[in-house]
C-alpha cells in the first residue's frame, strides 16, 4: 500500500512537470487586428465657389401695332456660388444662390416692312443673370447627380434700331439638374443645365413709341468649382 502511494504520488508530479511542456507545444489562437472602417464621405455644410459657361436661347419683341421680331440670343458668363447642403442618409438637400455677369445678346429685324425692328434690327442683350434655387442629389459617396429648380432674376436691355434703348430687371424662373463630384477634401467640380425663363421686359414709349413686350428665355451649360466649409 505504502509503495502504490509513493508511485502514484510520483506520478502526478511527473504530470505536473509535463503539463506547461504540453501547454507550450499547443497551437496558439491567432489574433486578428480590429478592422479600420474609414467614415463615409458627407456633402453637409456650406460652400463658396465660381461657374463659368454659355447660354443661347430666344427673345421676342411685340406690341399692339403688329410688329413682331422673333430671334436667337447667345454668349457667355461668369461668376459666383454660395450654397448649404444636408444630407440624410444618401439624400443630399441644399438651397443655392449665384449670381453671374453675362453678355447673352442677339440681333433681329420686325416682321414688317416698316416698324421699331427695321433696318439694323432690334437687339435684346442679358447683361446680368442670378439664381436662387433648391436642390435635390442623391450622393454615391463622392458622387451626387441633381436636380434644381427656383427663382431667376436678371436684367434684360432693349436695344433699337435707332440706337434708344431701355432696360428692364426682371424675376422668373428656372428649372435644371447637374452633377457634381468631390475630390481633394474639400472641393467639388460640377456641370450643370439651366432652363431660365426671365418672362417679358417691358420697353417703354419713350423707347420702342409704343409699349413693347420682349420676352427672354436662354438655356444654360456652365461648370462650377466649389469648396466646402
């Protein structure tokens, strides 16, 4: 009895010896680093920036003699953006204001012999153009294709063949949509059409001898570029 206590004693300390031995030799779990979830991209906030592009589009001159002159307007502009974007989820609201010096103009002659639109023709010129617009994108990360829509002011000046001229400052309309993309941190390019409808002008008897309507509607393809705040 004695000799099978020794034994057994012997040989759980023999056990006891082996076990860190055992333990050392066990494959041990393999760690794995958290992984780095990088914050997605956001379009919130405010931005300033610069647009340049081309208009062409029609005006219209006509008053109760008859006389009538329709013809294309076209030319360039530039000028400056301010704008704020929400997003929620991947929809991106914003409000957008701009205002551009333009010189979209055109020349045409009346639909009768004699009239205000005669000889050299009668000139309609946009000289000045601004929009105030809401905007609707939906943002694929850095991409965010829109629509847009609201007010349009500018000034339409009424030329005639005499050389007279009147001016008008008019509110109107526009309607729109574009795309824009974000590099670089904080900057974005965009492109984007306009439709603006700016309504009728009125020159004067003193100008045109006869109150004269004159309508004014241009299409709009400008670039922008901004930078978010």
């Amino acid at each position: 009895m004695q000799r099978f206590t020794i034994s057994a004693c012997a040989g759980l300390l023999a056990l006891a010896m082996a076990s860190p031995s055992l333990a050392a030799d066990l494959p041990r779990p393999a760690y794995k680093a958290p992984l780095y979830s990088a914050p997605g991209f956001s379009w919130s906030g405010f931005y300033v920036g610069i647009n340049g592009g081309y208009g062409w589009g029609n005006t219209n001159w006509a008053n109760t003699s008859g006389t009538s002159a329709d013809f294309d307007v076209k030319g360039w502009m530039f000028g400056g953006t301010l704008g704020y974007n929400l997003q929620t989820g991947s929809w991106v609201w914003g409000i957008e204001g701009d205002w551009d010096y333009a010189n979209i103009k055109g020349t045409g002659v009346s639909t009768l012999p004699t009239g205000l639109c005669t000889g050299v023709g009668c000139e309609t010129k946009n000289t000045w153009l601004g929009t105030g617009r809401a905007r609707i994108g939906y943002a694929w990360d850095r991409f965010l294709p829109y629509i847009t829509g609201g007010a349009a002011f500018g000034n339409v000046k009424m030329i005639r063949s005499s050389g007279v001229s009147d001016s008008d400052t008019k509110i109107g309309w526009t309607l729109g949509g574009g795309v824009e993309y974000a590099f670089m941190g904080a900057w974005s390019a965009k492109l984007e059409y306009l439709y603006v409808d700016l309504g009728k002008g009125e020159c004067g008897v003193t100008t045109c001898g006869v109150a004269t309507d004159v309508e004014f509607k241009t299409n709009i393809v400008r670039a922008g570029l901004n930078y978010r705040f």
